[in-house]
C-alpha cells in the first residue's frame, strides 16, 4: 500500500479513536459543579423568616442561615459577591428530581426517608422542640408533659415537632395538623388549639414578636430514636456534596457554627426542659 494511502488511512483511524473519545466523555462526565459557573446558588424559603434570615433578605448576611450560607460559600472558595440567593417551597427542597440551586437551607430535617431523594451536608445545627401557648390559658400553666396531655396541640405537618407531640407528649386527643407555623400560629390565636409545639427559635420569635400574649411553655426532651438536626439539602447524587460536607465539619472544627448560633439564637439555652 502506498505511503500516502497509510498515513491518510492512520489519520482518519485517530481521528474516529479521537471523536469516540470526546463523544464518550460527554456521556459520562458529571453535570457542571454549579448551577450557574462561577456563582454559588443558595435557596431559602418564601418567606425566610427571623431569626433565620432578617426580614427576609438573606443577601444581607443577617440572620442564622444567611450567616451559614456565606460561611459555607467562602469554604468553598466564593467571595460574597458570588453569592446568589433563590427561593423554594418546603416540599420542593425535599422532593426528588433536578434542582434551580446547589443548596437549600431552611431548616430541612436530616432523615432517613429524606436521604432517599436528596443528599445533606452534615448537621449545622441540633434544634430542640418546645411548646408555646396564650399567657392565662391552661396550657401556659403547665409544668410538665403530663399537664399537656389533655389539650388540643398543634403543629406544622411532616416536622420534628409534629412527631414530637406523637411520641413525647402522647395527648389524648390526635394532633392537630396546619400546613405551615403560620396557619399553626393563627389557630392558637383564634383558640382552635391550646398549644402549638415548634422548633426553639421559632417558639422565640412567635412568643416575642408575633403573638400577642404568647409565652413558651418549655422545652420537650428529644423524639426517641432521633433528634432534630438539620442540613443543608442538595440534589441527590450532586457533586458538590463532599465539598459541601467537608465545609460543614470545618465550620463546626473552628468554632464558627458555634459563633454564628450564639449571636442569633443565644437564647435557646433558657428554656426550662418539661417531664
């Protein structure tokens, strides 16, 4: 065979070996690191809610999960400047499926049956679970679970603090359950409910700056078998999880988590423990 006719024959084999390759790649390389390159995509809620995020600008970096957002971002190597801030629902963060951010943070409990759809970074925070009812009610006289167990108790469906009122405080009645701490807040308020069980800072906000005469009752020992530690949600499979993990368990090593959660929930530490 001619020289030429081999040398055209070896060019047009590399270059099919070539394109096979570049094909295979594309196949099987991972989807880009971010949403958007460049840029850290946060999600939070709609609203975002004191002292989480301080009235509901999590751009501004006030407020416990705005403050943890940033944190992480500079973790993974991003100024604030390259910080952008998205909304979801609840259901949305938890739900399966391709996501609009790299991470959502309001409040997700780590579960198991969640582990099933969505990946999580480490817990940043361990909440605990408290009552909170109307100054003069029965309720807000109550000194111990038992006193609890025959009133009407609410709280926000598929939370901690519904399994809470199942599992600690047992009432005789089943709970009632709202689709968010606000229904669950109007219903004490129109005494629908004599009692409504919420995470602690919550339980602070609504007594301090929602509910006229709202006072917390005390705080609930841990759910058996679980606590409620929440992380930071990301797609199920993302990429970014172990870089997202190891930023978290920096975050706690270095004392910043704890920094970060006594300037803005200082006070979870003064609510009196029911038994």
């Amino acid at each position: 065979m001619p020289k030429n006719r081999l040398l055209t024959r070896a060019a047009a084999v590399l270059a099919a070996a070539a394109t096979a390759f570049g094909l295979s790649a594309c196949a099987s390389g991972a989807a880009p690191e971010y949403v958007t390159p460049g840029k850290l995509t946060i999600a939070t809620g709609e609203p975002a809610y004191f002292p989480y995020v301080i009235d509901d600008d999590p751009a501004s970096g006030e407020g416990f999960e705005s403050a943890i957002g940033y944190a992480v971002a500079e973790q993974l190597g991003f100024a604030a400047a390259d910080v952008v801030w998205v909304r979801s629902t609840f259901d949305e963060a938890i739900a399966p499926g391709p996501k609009s951010y790299d991470l959502n943070l309001q409040q997700i409990s780590i579960t198991d049956e969640r582990k099933g759809s969505i990946d999580f970074s480490p817990p940043y925070y361990s909440a605990g679970q408290a009552v909170i009812a109307v100054e003069g009610s029965k309720a807000a006289k109550a000194t111990s679970i038992a006193d609890l167990r025959s009133l009407s108790i609410g709280a926000a469906t598929g939370t901690t603090s519904l399994k809470a009122i199942e599992q600690v405080i047992a009432p005789t009645t089943p709970a009632q359950v709202f689709n968010s701490n606000d229904d669950a807040k109007l219903a004490l308020e129109s005494g629908q409910v004599d009692a409504l069980v919420v995470d602690v800072p919550t339980a602070f906000y609504i007594t301090g700056v929602e509910l006229d005469g709202g006072v917390i009752v005390g705080q609930l020992p841990d759910v058996e078998g679980e606590t409620d530690q929440w992380g930071l949600a990301l797609p199920k499979g993302s990429a970014l999880t172990a870089a997202v993990t190891k930023a978290i368990e920096t975050l706690r090593s270095n004392g910043t988590l704890a920094s970060i959660a006594a300037k803005w929930l200082g006070a979870d530490q003064g609510v009196p423990l029911l038994k």
